[in-house]
C-alpha cells in the first residue's frame, strides 16, 4: 500500500530500537544504514528507519546527512517524519538535536514538532518538561558525565530552548493526561502562538498512545522510540495500513548458524558461559596471538568441521583483566581494531562457509561485522529479548539472518533461544 512513515535514527542502535518498536505495532519495516544513494531501489515496507551516526559529528554534518535522509524519504513518498534521538536527550548547547529538527522542520515547510523522548519502560519519563532516568533527574543520573554529550540540564524546555532556532512550550501532564483530543488542542495552541516545540510530558506507554494519536498530521516529530508507539494505530484508523499481524514475518534461509561475540560486557560473558556448556564454543587468545589474520585462520579451521544447524558459538570476549592485559600491550584503540578485524574476518569466513543465521554480540563488533560483509539494509523481524529483533540482511547476493545485539542486551539463554526461535513449532 506504499510507504507511510519514514525515520532518520541519529545513531545505529538507536534505529533498530525504533524499527522494533514499529514492527511490534504491526508495520513492516527496513532499516537502512546511512544516507541511501540516490536512486536507490524502494524497500516494500510500511515504515523505513534511516540509521545515522550523527549523534556527535559536527553540526553541520548532522544536517546535511539528516536533510540527504529526508530527502530520498519524501521521494519515496512517506507521509510522516519521525526524527529518532536518544532516550537520554544525548546533545550539547551547540547540538545537534535542535539544528537537526530545525533543518528538517524548515525543509518539510512545518511550523510545529512536538518532542518526547520518554520510554517508560526503560525508566525514561518526562514530567513538568524535566527528563528522569528511573528515579533520578537526566542531570543526576550519570549522564551528567558522559563524556561527549554531557547532560547537566533536566529541563528539556530550556535544554531545547538553547540548542533551536524557534521557541519551545510546554504540553503538561495534565493535558496529556486527559488524552489525544487535549494533547492536540495543545499542540495547536502552541503552534498559533508561533512556538515552534512543543515538550510532551509522558510517564506511561498511555501519555505515549495520546501523544502519537494527537500527532495524526503532524510532518514531523522528534523523540526516543516511544513517539512512534502510537502512530501504527492512526494509519490502521485511516485504512492506509492493513491490520498488522505478520509484520514481522522474514523468509528463513537455509544454512549454518553462528555466534560471533565482541563484547566484553557481563551479559555477554554470561550468554557464553551457558552457551559453552551445550554448543561447541572457541574462546580466542589475541593476548595470545595479536594478529587479526591468524585469529581468523584459526577460528574459521576449528569452525569449518563444526558448522551445522545448530549453532557454535566464537567469543573473543574476555574478562575485564584480560582486555586491560591487551590494552595495556597494544594501547585501547589498536586494541580493539585488533579483535574487530579478526571478527570481522571470521564472519565473513563463517558466511562464506555457508552460515546463513548470525548472532553478533557487541554494539561496535556488530558496525564492524556489518560494514564488512557489504550489509546496508535489514528487514526487522520478531523481538528475541527486549530490543533484540531478528534482522534478514537485504539486497546482497545471499539471503542471511543476522541479531546485533548490544553488549548487555539478552537474556542468559539469548543465543540459544534466538535460534530456538527459527525452528518450525513442532
Ligand atoms: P558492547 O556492546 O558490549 O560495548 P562492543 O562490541 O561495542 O561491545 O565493544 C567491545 C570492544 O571490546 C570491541 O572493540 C572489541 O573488539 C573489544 N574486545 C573484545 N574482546 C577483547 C579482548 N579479549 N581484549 C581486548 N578487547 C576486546
């Protein structure tokens, strides 16, 4: 029926979170991965996520790659925007959250966007226009130390104040507390009074549900991935999208499957201490051995008599001892380009060998494995665990399966139960 909303994700995880969260509302969705070029073939989808790394690059690049992604979107006809920021608000006075919604406001001739970046469930809400992280203000929270984007404001209004153009107002919890009929009254009240944001309270999925039903024609919106809760209901309401069941169908290839683990992170080590006692695992050494090409030699030969239907599982993930013992030898960055290169290497090795289902673990192995094997669309499938989905890589030779699971991220049994899943219910 053509597509209906399109996204641009101000960083990779970020986008799949979204594009989840849209396929658990029943549209069907495609992530794509950066700016795709022009003339680029449409994905059959209801929804597209365009994953940036605009979070922290200098504003004016933010714009331009925002306005490039909005560009091919409104070509490809999508009748909504949703602009994807961090749940946390990451951004500092200069940016990029306001230049970004400003250029994409302007661009679209909007003269309103309402912003929220609540996701209750995450203990992300928003309350008199102040961000908390569970029972803490955005300001003490931690986030008040993140080393790129400190946040040492909880005001939104004020924080978005400084960073737009435009001025910003205030749609308070009451208001949205009484529904989609007074959120949108007070969305356009704002917007007649010429204030340009408007911070929504939410603290509750429902504040959600009201927000997105209010935003039914807006062009634009800009939040966490809790704005777009609302908003497969308002295309189903006016019968552009057919009912949702099967949105997040994907096509089983055939082949191997595999784990390929990066991440150091504690639930990751555990994911590979309950794998290793069901599953051939292989643990590298790169304090060991430091060289990519030999680590990938070696996993790729103990791999090659292993591979089957049920999965194996190659880990260079290693205790917090062991990566400062590497570090410490190779300095932090050399460090981990050593272990993302050889795992880059294997994946690749494994997909040639056949693997056709893959689990990666590690936000930064995952950009890594992904930027090797060409991959620059997924279409999102069914969740695994919380934010987790089953992921089918588009538009290269061979179908593949792929789940990029962030560090700790998962369930203990996630690598198990990922590929559980695939299996026909018997
Ligand atoms: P997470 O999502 O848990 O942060 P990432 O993949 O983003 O995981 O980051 C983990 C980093 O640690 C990667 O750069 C990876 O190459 C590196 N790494 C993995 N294993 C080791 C190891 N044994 N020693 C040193 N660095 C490692």
């Amino acid at each position: 029926m053509g597509l209906l909303l399109g996204a641009i994700a101000d960083d990779f995880t970020g986008a799949t979170d979204l594009a989840n969260t849209l396929v658990k509302g029943g549209m069907r969705t495609v992530q794509i991965i950066g700016v795709p070029e022009a003339g680029s073939a449409m994905p059959d989808a209801d929804a597209i996520v365009v994953a940036l790394k605009s979070r922290t690059a200098p504003v004016a690049d933010a714009v331009a790659e925002s306005l490039a992604a909005l560009a091919w979107l409104q070509k490809a006809g999508v009748r909504q925007v949703i602009f994807k920021v961090c749940s946390t608000f990451d951004s500092t006075d200069a940016g990029n959250i306001g230049p970004v919604a400003d250029a994409l406001l302007s661009a679209l001739g909007a003269p309103f966007a309402p912003v929220c970046p609540a996701f209750p469930t995450n203990g992300r809400t928003v309350y008199q226009g102040h961000l908390f992280v569970g029972a803490a203000l955005l300001n003490e929270s931690g986030m008040e130390n993140h080393p790129l984007t400190p946040m040492k404001d909880a005001n939104l209004v004020r924080v978005m104040g400084r960073q737009s153009g435009g001025t910003v107002g205030l749609v308070p919890f009451v208001t949205v507390e009484a529904g989609a009929d007074a959120t949108r009254r007070a969305f356009m009240g704002l917007r007649e009074r010429g204030t340009r944001y408007g911070i929504v309270d939410a603290v509750s999925d429902q504040h959600l549900m009201a927000l997105g039903e209010a935003a039914a024609n807006l062009p634009l919106l800009v939040g966490g991935s809790g704005i777009a809760m609302g908003l497969p209901a308002n295309f189903r309401r006016d019968g552009s999208l057919a009912h949702g069941a099967g949105a997040d169908d994907l096509p089983l290839p055939a082949g191997h499957a595999a784990v390929v683990a990066g991440s150091c992170s504690r639930a990751t080590l555990a994911q590979i201490g309950l794998a290793r006692d069901a599953v051939p695992t292989l643990e590298l050494d790169p304090l060991a051995e430091p060289d990519a090409a030999a680590l990938a030699a070696r996993a790729l030969a103990w791999a090659e008599s292993r591979l089957g239907a049920a999965p194996i599982v190659i880990a260079a993930s290693a205790m917090p001892e062991k990566v400062a013992a590497l570090q410490g030898k190779l300095g932090r960055d050399a460090a981990g380009m050593l272990v993302e290169h050889a795992l880059a290497n294997i994946a690749e090795g494994l997909v040639a060998r056949g693997v056709r289902r893959l689990v990666i673990a590690g936000g930064e192995t995952s950009g890594a494995v992904v930027q090797r094997l060409g991959v620059t669309r997924l279409r999102i499938g069914a969740e695994i665990d919380p934010g987790v989905p089953w992921t089918l890589a588009e538009g290269q030779g061979t179908p593949l399966l792929l789940a990029l699971k962030s560090g700790n991220f998962g369930g203990r049994d996630f690598f198990l139960k990922a590929f559980a899943m695939l299996e026909p219910a018997s």
